[in-house]
C-alpha cells in the first residue's frame, strides 16, 4: 500500500511540473516577454492617437523593441519612451514614425533612417519633435470617403481602404494597386451622381490628409510612370523572350518525357551495382590498390614485342583423389636460378 501510494505521489508530481511548465511558456508568450537586453530612448510626437504601451517598435518590419510609456507634456507634446535591441543603432539623423498596424486601429512606432548627422545616439537620448512624424489620420480620410464606401460592398470597401493606408504610409508595393481600385471605384459611381454632391464636399478633408503625403506619392506616379515607358521601349525584347522561353520549355519537357525510362533504368541499374560493390567492398578496395603493381608488371613483359616470354619453375598436376580431396602431382621442379625463392 505504502509503494502504491508513493508511485501516486510521483506520478502527481511530475505532472504538476509538466503542467507548471506549460503555464509559464504560454504566459511568456501571450505576454510577449522580450529576454534581449535592451536600450531605451525617448521621443517627442505632436499626436500618438491609438498609440498604446507595449506597442511594438520595428526597423523595416522586424520587431525590435516595445514602447514602454507615454506622457503628455506640459506644451501639450506627447513624450514616447520605447526600447530597441543593443543591436539597434541610432544616429542624430533617424526618425520615428507611428504607422498603422491594421485596419483595426492598431499602431506601432517605425524607426527609421533620415537625413542628419551620423552620431551615435546614447541610451536615454530623446529624439527631437523635427524627427517624428504622427500616423496618417485615418479617421478624417475615411470619413471623407464616406460617401464613396456607401456605394460599395464590404469587400471593395476593405481593399480600397487596406490600400490607401499602404500607400499614403509610404509601405505600399507600387500605387498601381491603389489606381485600380479607384477605376472600380468610379465605374460603380456611373450610375450614382447624386453622390457626387456630397462626396465634393467632404473632399477637402480627404486632399487635407493627402497634402502631407504629396512627396510619396508624386515619387510613386513618377516611378509608375517610368516603369511603363521602360517596358514600352522594350516590348518587343520582352515578347521574344516570352516566345523563347515557351519552345524551351516545350523541348525540354519533351526531351524529359523521352529520357524518362532509360534514365529509370540507369537509376534502377546503379543501385543495384553500387550494392554489389557496397557488399564486397574489401575485394574492391585490394584490387583497386594492387592493378597499378600488377600493370607495370605486365607492361615490362610486353617490352620485347607482342608476345609474353614465360620461364617454368614448377609444373604440377591436380587431381582428384579419395574421399574426392584433391591431391598435387609435381611433374617438374626447379629451385635455382630464376626460380630461387626469395
């Protein structure tokens, strides 16, 4: 009864450490607990609106650190502290932005690297309000829009908004995206003008947001623009090689196609050779060493023509004898000359 009870109780035991265990992973991991040691600056924004504590703080989307606090001050600036890695270096030149996260709302603090000097920041230092920039005010370009997204699904409504945001932060693929959107846009207003009246005048709202965006987005229809009289000049390289590129996949999938079984064979073939060779490979090992003896050999007995000149020593004849064990007959011996052993 006493070694029952005991196994119980180390039983029991090993499982509340398991489970123990368990509890502390998924607290460090839904608490998003940061192990690496970490510096921690200061930065002054003029509006953190949906900036949170323990926001995440990233370097070309690679999380880096956390925001730790946030003050208003008494010029009614707002003082970010936040961490980053020792890995992370800042100059007097980098800056911080407050981007959005999804289209929930969510922020995190963008660091990154502007025009300025290139001295290293120390631990503590503050990053000025001329080198911080405050996320894009989703909620005056939405409500700008509102008549627009009255007219559409909610799906249009998703992809045109996700894209907008992308691309007036500045971390949209190309603004292609977002022109195609807004063709979609109008071609579903054909037929609602009596939206337009509303729609103008809440534009104002939405060209405000633009205006601070208008360097991006002037350097996205530049580069547009670019790109397409660059395929432009080249279409007719690009359309030969498109042609090329199809009859070499058509030979090549013909040649495979071809070459399938023989090489299936040739597999199949080497496999079982390479066990052959594997099962004996000692045998294989002396030959391979004692051929280069054995040629040399050969080749000084071939010097004097194509013939062997051969001396005997000794002849002896094999037979078989009783019980079928074999018995040696010498017919002829030497042992001098040529044929002393050595």
């Amino acid at each position: 009864m006493r070694e029952n009870f005991s196994a119980i109780v180390v039983r029991f035991a090993i499982f509340a450490a398991v489970c123990s265990v368990g509890i502390a992973l998924l607290f460090a991991v839904f608490s998003q607990f940061r192990y690496e040691k970490a510096n921690t600056y200061n930065a002054v924004f003029a509006n953190v609106s949906g900036l949170r504590e323990n926001n995440f703080v990233r370097i070309a989307g690679v999380e880096v650190g956390k925001v730790k606090k946030i003050a208003v001050q008494p010029d009614s600036t707002v003082r970010v502290e936040f961490s980053a890695d020792e890995s992370v270096v800042l100059t007097e030149g980098s800056r911080v932005v407050v981007r959005y996260d999804d289209l929930f709302g969510g922020r995190f603090l963008a660091l990154e690297e502007g025009a300025g000097g290139v001295k290293k920041l120390d631990r503590g230092a503050t990053i000025p309000l001329s080198r911080t920039q405050p996320a894009l005010d989703l909620d005056a370009l939405i409500g700008g829009l509102r008549p627009v997204f009255r007219s559409l699904n909610p799906d249009q409504i998703n992809a045109l908004s996700g894209q907008l945001i992308q691309a007036l932060q500045g971390q949209g693929p190309t603004i292609g995206s977002v022109l195609t959107q807004a063709a979609s846009v109008t071609n579903t207003l054909a037929d609602r003008d009596r939206l337009f009246g509303e729609l103008i005048t809440n534009l104002h709202t939405v060209l405000g947001s633009l205006g601070d965006q208008d360097a991006q987005v002037a350097k996205a229809v530049d580069s547009l623009s670019t790109l397409m009289a660059t395929l432009q000049a080249r279409k007719q390289d690009i359309t030969s090689g498109i042609r090329g590129a199809d009859r070499l996949f058509a030979v090549g999938d013909e040649v495979l196609r071809r070459a399938r079984s023989p090489l299936k064979k040739v597999v199949d073939q080497t496999d079982r050779v390479a066990g052959t060779v594997l099962a004996d490979k000692d045998f294989l090992d002396n030959l391979i060493n004692t051929l280069p003896d054995d040629y040399r050999i050969i080749g000084r007995e071939g010097l004097y023509g194509d013939f062997f000149t051969f001396y005997l020593c000794d002849l002896i004849l094999k037979v078989n004898g009783r019980s079928g064990q074999p018995t040696y007959i010498t017919l002829a011996s030497q042992r001098s000359g040529r044929c002393t052993p050595k």
